[in-house]
C-alpha cells in the first residue's frame, strides 16, 4: 500500500493510461478524483475504484471550457480534502487533425495547446500552494516522447508535449528542497482508440499497413498497454521517489535510448 492516505487529483481518467493510473493508485491505498468526458466510463471506473475499498470522486469535465481547472480543484477538494498527488494527463492527440503546418488549423493549435499545457499548469497553480505549505507533494505530467522529437502532421501535439516538459524542469528547479517533486512521464506508442486513428493516418500517409506500421512501432514490435505505464506512475507517486525529481522518463519499448 505505497499509497494509502494519499488523495490523487488525475485528468482523462476515464480510459486508456489515465484510467490505468487510477487503478494502481486506488490498489496502493490512494483515494481517486477523476476528471473525464464520459460520464458512463467515469461511473464504471468509479465502481472498480470502490470496489478496492478506495474513495473515489468523479468529475465530468471539459478542460477546455473556461474555469474548468478552478472547478475541478474545488470539486476535488470538497470531495476529499488535501490533494496530495496531481496527475495531468489528459490531453488532445495528433489525430483529431493531422495536417502539415503550411495548411494548419489555428482553431485546432489553440485548443491542443490549452488542453495540453495551459490546463496543466492551471491545476498546478492550484494544487501547489497546500502541497508547499504541507511539505510534501507528488506532481506528474504524462508527456510523450514526442516531446523530445518531432512529428510529422502534428505540430500542435509536439509542441504542446515540449512545452510540458519544460515546465515540468522549470517547476521541478523552483520547488527544490519542499518536498515536493516534479516528473514527466513520456511514452511511445500505446493501444488507444485516438492512436488507431492516428495509425490509419500514418497508413495512408505513407502507403504501408497498418499492421507493418504497429509491428515497427517499438523495439517490441508492438505497441505498448496503458498498464504497462502505471507501474511507473506508482513510484513517481510514491515515496520512494523522493530522490527524483525534474525527470522525463521514457517508456516507449526502446524507440528513444538518447533522449
């Protein structure tokens, strides 16, 4: 029980990675507000997260709706009291609008980047305070490893990810000594319904399958599973952790060994 007395506060929690991330915490003693869309996924996971004995508080929310990160914090907060974990990893995908800059969307670009980074440093502002004043705290931003590279027909997506990170350094430089730490973690390319569609994208982009495509997505040759990338969100929340802090860590299945 890594977790137990610890309240985590994580964003797109209804499926994929964030979905696997409320799982592990709830099974390591934490109790769970979630944020999503769906409110039948975030019903469903609110059932599995009682069922561990955790409570758990939902909150359908749009991040990109004006005071979402004020109403979500209050909402938390009244729920379950001190937020001792944040996790922002909500977030938009390439694949709602892949396209080259030259024929860019700026409605899109605007949305991406205030999903992906504005929100999260939003939700930091507000948790930030009560965990300085407590000592402790654990914030982790799901980036992506392409926040360390490019991608092709997705601007938005990269530059909102690099973004991220540099907060992440930034933040992680101006907590140091509080107790509080700062990660990121950056995955490759995981099983999701928006990465299928950004699959089907790359196929017809380059004219391979999209089995050949999946089969040279990592090192594995294979794409990854949300919960193979909870495990590590468990220790970046963990104590255990203490000593870490201002990282970007890869778990990708080896497409990035330098970076």
């Amino acid at each position: 029980m890594k977790l137990k007395g610890k309240t985590a506060l994580i964003t797109g929690a209804s499926k994929g990675i964030g979905r696997a991330i409320a799982l592990a915490f709830a099974a390591e003693g934490a109790d769970i507000a979630a944020t999503g869309r769906n409110e039948d996924e975030l019903a469903s996971l609110h059932t599995e997260v009682t069922g561990l004995g955790r409570r758990c508080t939902i909150i359908s929310a749009d991040l990109a709706a004006a005071g979402a990160a004020d109403s979500i914090y209050s909402h938390a907060s009244a729920a379950l009291g001190d937020i001792h974990i944040l996790v922002n990893n909500a977030g938009i995908g390439s694949s709602a609008s892949p396209r080259p800059v030259v024929d860019y969307d700026d409605d899109f670009w605007n949305r991406v980047l205030l999903v992906n980074l504005t929100m999260p440093y939003h939700l930091i502002r507000r948790v930030l305070p009560e965990m300085l004043a407590r000592k402790q705290g654990r914030i982790i931003n799901v980036a992506s490893i392409v926040g360390k590279v490019g991608l092709v027909h997705g601007a938005a997506y990269a530059a909102s990810k690099h973004g991220l990170l540099g907060l992440t350094r930034t933040l992680a430089l101006e907590v140091t000594g509080s107790g509080v730490t700062v990660n990121a973690i950056c995955p490759g390319p995981v099983h999701s319904l928006v990465a299928d569609i950004r699959l089907a994208h790359d196929a017809q982009r380059t004219g391979r399958s999209m089995e050949e495509i999946e089969r040279g997505a990592t090192l594995l040759g294979r794409r990854l599973e949300p919960d193979e990338v909870s495990p590590l969100a468990v220790y970046l929340a963990s104590e255990e952790s203490a000593g870490m802090s201002g990282q970007s860590i890869n778990i990708d299945g080896g497409v990035l060994m330098a970076a």
